[in-house]
C-alpha cells in the first residue's frame, strides 16, 4: 500500500471502525479525545477523559467493543485505505500538524479527512460561498461575482461541489486562477455527486486545489451525509456567506452551523430581503449583512496568522486547558 499511515492514524481509523451490534462510536468524541498520541492510547485503552453527556454514553460501547476485538475494525480500515490508495487519495487526522487549523477548533470536528489534491496553509483565511441547488439566474451570478470579488483579495474560496450555487462559486474561483476546495458529500473514491459536476471536480484538482471528505473512502451519497458535509464546510473556513437558500435548505442550515462553530456568517441583502430565517439571524446578532464583499474581508485576518492561532490552541488542547 503507497498510501503511508502511521500506526497511531491506523489505530485511529480502528476506533472509527469500531461496532457494538448496530452502535458505531461518536467520531467527534474520539477526535477530540485523540488530538494527542497519548490521547489516542487512552481511547485505545478504553478510556474516555471528556467528562460529556456523549462520552457517558459512548464509555462502555467502546469498552464492550474493544473487548471483543480489534480484527474486524482493522479489516475494515485496510480495504478502505486500499480503495483510498487506488485513486491516489491522502490521509489527514487530528492527530497531524496540517490538520486544517479552522477545522481544529469546532466541537464537532471530524478525527480525519481522506483528501486528493493539496491541503495549503493558505487554505485558513477561506470562505465557504453556499446556497441553493435550485439558484435563479440571479443567485448564480451573485455566487459568482462574490467569489470573483472575494479572490481579489486573497480568499480562498470554499464549497460543497452541489449543483447551484456551489457550483457557480468553484466554477468563478476557477476561471479568476484562483484557489478553491470542495467538502464532498460522499466518499473520497466514491463517484462523484452529482455525476454533472464530475469535470468541475476534475477542473479544481488541475487548478491545485483539493476534494476533501469526512467519510470513509467507499461511502455512496446518502440522506445523512450532506447535513454531515455542512458541519466541515463550515468547520475548515472562518466564514459562509449565503447567496440564495429557502428555509429547507442546506445552506440555512450551514449558516445555523457557522453561527454554533463561532464562525462568521454573511447574509446578502436579496436573501434577507425575501427569507424570514434570515432577517432573523441578522436581528438576533447572529449574522452579517453583506452589502459589499468588504463587509466580508475587512473581517478577515491573514492566513499565517490564522494558522499561527489555530495551532495554539491545539497547544492548549492538549495542555487540558
């Protein structure tokens, strides 16, 4: 296998693996309990530290399925590390120093990425530019003058790769030579979803950017990924801005995370104009009114000063403060 982990990734991967009957682990808890090697021994002892609702709850399943063995998990892991290996994918997890730095700091951070392409340092001064499958003509002009705008002053720019406006604001990121990456809905070597945006995925990764997924390499679309993709979109930027998106929408629900990560959260004047959720995160404080791309980049900082924050505070993650 040319895909090279480390012993401690694998035995990470093991704990994601982990069943007990139809029960599998909650990977936000083992990320934030493995930011460390010694973290990590401690959950493969089967000791949980955090002292949560969650790690009441999930202390004895992983107890229980630790006693029972480890075969199967590691089982699963190789022949998804093989499928992952195929298309030439990478491995990065809490336990690595190029674990993106915004992803670190959310609750509910993933304890790994399978990516293709290149994760880069600039990638922490990032916004994610979301909304809508079903955009108007309107919402897929504005998604694209806004990552046009955004790229001038050196933002990268973020997206799910959904039809829409998502892909509208890879696509404009991409014709302005600039940076893009895209936080999948399925499985890294899975087909690409939608299958109409399978050459946009090509063009990032031509143009240096990444595909990133939170799953396991074999994972087909299904109704619980996409809510799951919103959380790490989210996560890996310091800020979403919502062109177009109706109350159901996934964006809307994007911008209820960005406001729980700390994350910053734009609203252009037409959606709060016409959608009542979003009026209503603007009166509540919870969201920015974004009349101009400055409203958005005289908020942001520099990407080596982000990086620089981002890996402080893992410091005093794993100092237990």
């Amino acid at each position: 296998m040319d895909l090279n982990i480390t012993a401690e990734q694998h035995d990470l991967l093991t704990l994601c693996a982990l069943r007990t009957g139809d029960a599998t682990l909650d990977w936000s808890l083992l990320a934030r309990g493995a930011h460390s090697p010694e973290g990590l021994a401690a959950l493969m002892d089967g000791q949980l530290h955090e002292d949560s609702r969650a790690a009441t709850k999930n202390r004895p399943l992983l107890q229980q399925a630790l006693t029972a063995g480890l075969d199967d998990a590691r089982a699963r892991v190789d022949d998804e590390l093989a499928a992952a290996d195929k298309i030439g994918a990478r491995l990065v997890t809490v336990l690595d120093k190029d674990y993106p730095a915004n992803l670190r700091v959310i609750g509910n951070l993933p304890p790994f990425l399978f990516y293709r392409g290149e994760l880069d340092q600039r990638d922490a001064r990032s916004i994610a530019i979301v909304g809508t499958r079903q955009a108007s003509e309107a919402g897929l002009r504005r998604a694209a003058r806004m990552a046009r705008e955004l790229v001038d002053h050196d933002v990268v720019i973020a997206s799910g790769l959904a039809k829409g406006v998502d892909a509208a604001a890879h696509q404009a990121t991409l014709t302005a030579g600039a940076r893009t990456f895209a936080v999948m809905g399925t499985g890294i070597a899975a087909p690409i979803y939608p299958a109409e945006n399978r050459p946009l995925a090509k063009a990032i990764l031509a143009s240096g950017g990444a595909l990133l997924s939170q799953f396991w390499p074999t994972q087909p679309p299904a109704r619980h990924t996409f809510p799951r993709r919103n959380v790490v979109t989210s996560g890996t930027t310091l800020g979403s801005v919502v062109i177009e998106a109706s109350s159901t929408s996934g964006a809307k629900m994007q911008a209820r995370l960005a406001a729980e990560h700390g994350k910053l959260v734009f609203l252009i004047r037409s959606l709060a104009d016409t959608q009542p959720w979003a009026k209503k995160m603007l009166d509540e404080g919870r969201a920015i009114l974004v009349t101009d791309s400055s409203d958005i980049t005289d908020r942001l900082g520099q990407a080596a000063d982000i990086q620089a924050a981002g890996q402080q505070r893992q410091q005093l993650a794993l100092a237990g403060l």
